[in-house]
C-alpha cells in the first residue's frame, strides 16, 4: 500500500487544462475549455468531487423558497425543520441532476475528469490533489469565497459550535432557531432575516450602517421598502450597532447564549449569524508554490481585462475568488460566469474566434460586415427564465451581451430573447443563456 502511494505520488498526470474548483463558475471555465477541444481534469474539495452548476448560495435560495411556501408572511407559525430539511434536499437532487445532464457527454467522451479533495500548488502549473498530481499548460482557479470571520466572536470556543455560524456554516443549521441574532445588514444577513422570520423565528438584525444595503448600489425607495416588510413581519432592525462588544456561548447544548452590543444592548438568543462580508477562497491554495500572489481581493492580476493571475504562469481567476476586477459587481453568480467566459476567451483566442472588438481592433474601425454574415436568432424563455436571464436591472442581459458581443433584446410580454450578431457571436450568447437557465435551481 505504502509503496503503491509512493509510486502513485511520483506520476504526475497532464491534461491541457486543470479547473480548481467545482462550483458554477469552474464547471462553466471545465465546459467551454473541453467544448474547445481541450482535455480537462476539476479538482473539487467538497461533495465528494461532485461538480455543482449550482452557487455556493443555491442553500439559501431553497431555503427562502421553502419559507415562502412552508411559511408565513407574519412569521406566526414554526414551521418543523424536518418540512424544510425535506424541501431542500429534493432542491439538492434537482440542481446535482441538472450539473450530472450538462456534463455527460463530456464525461463519457473523456473530455472531463473530476478529482476529489483540496487542489494544493506545488509548482508552477502543477497540483496535487490526494495522491495525484495534475499538470497543465492553462490552469483556471475558480474557488470561490469563504465567509468573513470578525475576532470579536468565539470561533474557536467548542461551546460556540452550534450556537455561531457563518454564511456558510449556517447552510447546515439543522433546525429552526427559537431567536437568532443576525449580524450584517448586506444581501446575506437581509435575506435570512426574512427566510427565519417567515418559518417562525424570532429574528434580531444588526448592523453598523444607518441603513440597509449600505453599499449595495440598491435604490434607496427599494431599501425602504425593503426595511418596511422587515418591520412589517415583525423583525427587529437595530441600525448603527452591528459591533459585538462580548459574547458568551450558551452553557448547555442549543441553549440561549449572550451577545453585547456597541450600544451596550444585551441579547439573549440561541443561534448568532455573522454575516458581514466575503473573501476570495484562496488561503488552502499555496499560490506562492505555484508562483503566484494574493491581493485582498483575490489572486494578483497581470492584465485588468484577462484576469490572467501571474507573469509566467498561465493561471487565470475567474468567479467569487477573483474579487474586483473588469466585470463586475464581484459576489454574483451573473459575474462568475461573465469573468469565466472572458477568462477562456482570454486563454484559447484561436479556438474561440475573433469578437466583435478583436475584428473591430484588427479593421481599424472598418465595417467587418463584407465577409461574415450577420444573423439574427429568436428564442422563447419562460417568465422565470426571462427575468433571470435579464437579472438586476438588465445587468445580466448586458454581461451576455458584452461577452459574447451580440446584441440582445428581451421581450418581456412576448417571452422571447432577439440575438443579433455574427454567427458565433450569437451561438455564443445562445450558450451562455442556456447555462444561465440551467442554473436556475429552484424548485
Ligand atoms: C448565502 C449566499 C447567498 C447567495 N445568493 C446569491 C444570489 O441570490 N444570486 C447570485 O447571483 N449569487 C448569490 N450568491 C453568490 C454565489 O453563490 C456566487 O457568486 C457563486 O457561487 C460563485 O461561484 P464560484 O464557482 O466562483 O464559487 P463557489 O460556488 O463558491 O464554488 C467554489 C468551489 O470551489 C471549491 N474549492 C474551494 N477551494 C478549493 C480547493 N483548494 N480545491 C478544490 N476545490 C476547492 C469549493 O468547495 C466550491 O465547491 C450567494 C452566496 C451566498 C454565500
């Protein structure tokens, strides 16, 4: 055994491309790249390397679903946590079966390999995962964000650990709080404040801002309405004291624990939900091993628009890890698959073909019309389908555009999407849509 391992540690398997990370935007960077022509390996740490079309916060959309149809509007009534835990895990089967369809024919035509376990740098372009060791001429690390810690809380105390969750550990809670003191008045913390009040919770926000969604490039009528229904369902919003002063773990399992307030507020409450910011996953990666160096926002870009992470390697970030950069607003699912589309287009320009600016660039500003032939393609969308694939005030119809170069118009009473463009920029668009149709998990 010990020598079958040893042997094993030696062999270093080469593919053209190595996907770290098998979340929505890795398994979109695995798709392109194979659809290319390229042989890919996905190294994915969780869910026994299963990839996951999914987001990472697919959880908290099923869960709001759940909340929505299990629940109440006033929060009057607790919902049993066995009605929930159900309706997410049917949600769990839906969105794997859909990651299993998009990646079958890949698979069985030996296109795509997945590994199981954290993808570690131990050279330049080379990555050890278990027992192997991959390496390609392109690596794409898509590893997403981790939830932000604040010291002031008792991560490391064993009496902490099913009473302080995070954005990500809360995903497996496990039952419904009797009060939960959400702190983060951001897009996570609003959104579980609605999700747990509506299955019965009673719910405490916090927050250091004088508003909801400070920051958030929301509307300031859609954050008043948005602070209105908290109110309105009977959540406590407590503006400008979102910083925890002392915490005191509960003394028995699941019991009550104690948080101070900057104000110096007591709130006695059996689950405290930090969630006030996210970070590029990158800390298990080594990058320097494999020559490559984090900024606080993610992997160091060379080139603003190719996202390319370091001089000499030919390593791209592209998603939640990859932080700010030329796409943008960072943290969407919308943005990940937009950065990751630019990113492949950015390693494998030959195999992609020349955009509209890259013809544009090469004729000088001259019509390009003369030798390519321009198309247009209509599909129909259902209603659900359309107001995803627009997204937040039209933001993901124009990432689609923008990286696929076509344009796109969306008719919201006929159910239909108008591309129009040169041929591959259209089936380009097309692709990109249907993935993001295909991401739509819920139920
Ligand atoms: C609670 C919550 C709610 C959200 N709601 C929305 C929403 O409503 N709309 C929206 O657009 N976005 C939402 N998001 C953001 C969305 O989830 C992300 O933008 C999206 O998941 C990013 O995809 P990704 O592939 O970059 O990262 P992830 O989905 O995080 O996937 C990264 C994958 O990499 C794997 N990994 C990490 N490190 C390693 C390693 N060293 N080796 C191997 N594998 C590794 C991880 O296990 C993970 O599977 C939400 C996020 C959260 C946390």
């Amino acid at each position: 055994m010990l020598l079958r391992r040893a042997l094993s540690s030696l062999s270093i398997r080469r593919f053209d491309v190595v996907v770290v990370g098998g979340g929505p935007v890795g398994c979109e960077a695995a798709r392109l790249s194979a659809t290319l022509g390229h042989k890919v390996a996905v190294v994915e740490a969780t869910r026994d390397g299963a990839l996951l079309a999914a987001p990472t916060g697919w959880v908290s959309k099923a869960l709001r679903f759940a909340s929505r149809e299990l629940g109440t509007a006033s929060g009057d009534r607790r919902v049993p946590w066995r009605d929930v835990g159900a309706y997410v895990e049917n949600t769990a089967g839906r969105a794997l079966g859909k990651t299993a369809a998009a990646f079958a024919p890949l698979v069985n035509e030996d296109h795509v390999e997945a590994f199981a376990g954290p993808a570690t740098f131990v050279g330049t372009n080379k990555i050890a995962v278990g027992d192997a060791t991959l390496e390609a001429a392109t690596v794409f690390l898509a590893t997403g964000s981790t939830g932000t810690r604040v010291p002031s809380l008792p991560w490391d105390d064993p009496a902490a650990a099913e009473w302080l969750y995070d954005s990500d550990t809360i995903m497996g809670v496990g039952r419904l709080p009797e009060h939960v003191l959400i702190q983060g008045g951001g897009v996570i913390g609003v959104e579980y404040a609605f999700i747990l009040r509506h299955l019965g919770a009673r719910v405490t926000l916090v927050l250091r801002e004088p508003s909801l969604l400070d920051g958030k490039a929301v509307d300031d009528d859609i954050r008043s309405a948005i602070a209105g229904r908290l109110e309105a369902c009977g959540v406590t919003v407590r503006y400008e004291d979102g910083d925890v002063v002392s915490a005191e773990p509960p003394r028995t399992p699941r019991g009550p624990g104690r948080v101070v307030l900057g104000s110096g507020e007591a709130v006695a409450c059996d689950v405290v939900l930090s969630a006030v910011g996210r970070s590029g996953a990158t800390a298990s990666l080594d990058l320097a091993a494999g020559g490559l160096r984090a900024t606080p926002q993610g992997p160091r870009r060379r080139r603003r628009r190719a996202m390319r992470a370091a001089s000499g390697a030919r390593v791209w970030a592209a998603g939640d890890c990859a932080g700010r950069n030329a796409v943008s607003p960072p943290g969407l699912l919308s943005t990940g698959l937009a950065q990751c589309h630019v990113a492949v287009r950015d390693a494998f320009p030959e195999e992609w073909g020349p955009t509209k600016d890259d013809k544009m660039d090469a004729d000088d500003g001259k019509d390009d019309g003369e030798d390519r032939e321009r198309i247009q393609k209509v599909i129909e969308v259902d209603k659900d389908d359309a107001a995803f694939v627009l997204g937040r005030g039209g933001s993901t119809k124009r990432k689609i555009a923008r990286v696929a170069g076509a344009e796109i118009e969306l008719d919201e009473h006929a159910l239909t999407i108008t591309i129009s463009g040169f041929k591959d920029q259209c089936l380009h668009a097309i692709d990109y849509i249907d993935f993001i149709r295909s991401s739509a998990w819920a139920p």
